[in-house]
C-alpha cells in the first residue's frame, strides 16, 4: 500500500544531535548546531528533531530554547522534542512546547534508542503525562517496537501517534530477512491506523533504505532521521544531504498519484 493513499507525503524531520556531539568535544562552539538546523531547513527539511538526554552529552538545555526561538522564523516547520517523560522531557515540554513530544523508554546511561514502549506495564505513568501534554497543545508520539497488538494500548493511554523503531528494518536491508521486516512494519503501521493512531518513523533510516520504508508502509507521517543524515552531511553538506534525502522519499512516492486515482 502507498502512503499517498492517506493523503499525506511523509516529511522529514532533521535530528541535530549528532552535530552537538562534534561541538562538545572541544569549547568552541563548532559546529554549531543552531546553524545546522537552519541550513536543513532553507534545504527544505519539514523538522527539526532533538533529544537532549540528562548528562547532555549531546544537546544541551541551551539548544533546546536556541533552537525554539528559531522555529518561530519556520511557522510551517515542525519542532519535535525526543525523551524520556520520567527524566527531563517534561520540563522541556513545560517551558517549550513544542509541536511534538516523542516519549521514549530509554535510561538515563543508555548508548541510544533501542526498545519502544510495553504495554500494559507503561500504561499508568504514560497516561497522565500525555494528557498533560496535550493540554499545553503538544503532540504525543510514542516510540514503539513494530508489534501490531500493541497499538490499540498506545492508543488507550491517548497517544496521537507512534514512532515505530527502524533498526531492525535496517539492520535488515539486503539480506533475506529484508521483506520479513518490512512486512512487519506494514502489519504494525496498519494496526496503528486502524485504531487512529498517526505513524512516524525512525532510527538507522538512510539513503539506501528510505525510500522502500516510505512506499512499502501505509501512512508514514514524518521520518526523525539524524546519525545517516549527519554523517552523508560530512561530505555531502548539509544542503545536498536534505535535498537527496527528500528525493529518497520522494522515489517512495512515484507514480502514486495514479495509484490514488485507480483506487
């Protein structure tokens, strides 16, 4: 099934923290990651993603208000804020409210994302926490592993969307396994629409696999794509990088306007 048979083009949302990685290995304030932003988004990126852990390895505090007073020059841009809603997500959602919050299940030490959300376990804290998001005018995203049974449960806890966690996808790519895993994330993507629920999408996407993900899974929203991104970004620009991964999804969407005209 082709995404555009949902109405909507899946937009990308740019994740900066990698290029705050590079800046905090020295005290010069390069690269900086308020210019990154900017250059992805005159490139045509629809958003601009940041996940600012505990011990801000990466993103700081400081990123995170630099960058919404930046979103206000990109009203038709999409700000997302990525964390864990029992550490210090929920004082970034107070003060900045964001388009997005993408509650994801990580502890304070972990290397990167590698697990969504489970349920029944996470539904009681998760609750309250969207609810409260969502009054102060903020989307809830939840990062979920592609398990089509869990999406009825993201939705009873009030999740307005999922972010299906890609690596397995991509760890899969090119081998045999490749199709067993798409079919996965088409089955889950299904069961999300099915129960309302919007579908983003994210982790180890890149150029090679993108575009088959975007075609070959119903609905996709927004794909949250940054450690591929920033490394094609080293030798490509940041320009170039946001324009050849828009026509990664772009590939995806071929010839489906007469797929939505024949349905």
């Amino acid at each position: 099934m082709n995404p555009l048979s949902h109405g909507h083009r899946t937009a990308l949302s740019v994740n900066v923290n990698k290029v705050a990685l590079v800046r905090n290995t020295r005290h010069l304030g390069i690269p900086s990651v308020l210019r990154a932003a900017r250059l992805c988004l005159q490139a045509g990126a629809n958003g601009i993603t940041v996940h600012p852990r505990p011990d801000e390895r990466h993103i700081r505090a400081s990123d995170v208000h630099e960058l919404a007073q930046l979103m206000k020059d990109w009203p038709d841009r999409e700000y997302n804020i990525e964390g864990n809603p029992s550490q210090n997500l929920m004082d970034f959602i107070r003060q900045v409210r964001p388009h997005q919050a993408t509650f994801v299940p990580d502890s304070e030490d972990q290397f990167t994302s590698d697990h969504g959300w489970s349920f029944p376990q996470d539904a009681a804290r998760l609750a309250p926490l969207t609810a409260e998001c969502q009054a102060l005018g903020v989307r809830v995203s939840l990062f979920m592993d592609p398990v089509p049974a869990q999406m009825a449960q993201a939705r009873a806890v009030g999740a307005d969307r999922v972010e299906l966690y890609t690596e397995p996808y991509a760890a899969a790519w090119g081998t045999d396994r490749q199709a067993l895993q798409l079919e996965r994330y088409r089955a889950a993507a299904q069961a999300a629409l099915d129960v309302g629920l919007g579908v983003n999408a994210g982790h180890d996407l890149n150029r090679d696999n993108l575009a088959a993900f975007v075609r070959g899974v119903p609905g996709v929203l927004e794909v949250s794509i940054g450690h591929a991104l920033i490394a094609d970004a080293l030798e490509l620009g940041y320009v170039a990088t946001v324009q050849a991964y828009q026509a990664c999804i772009d590939k995806g969407f071929e010839n489906s306007e007469l797929i939505a005209a024949s349905a």
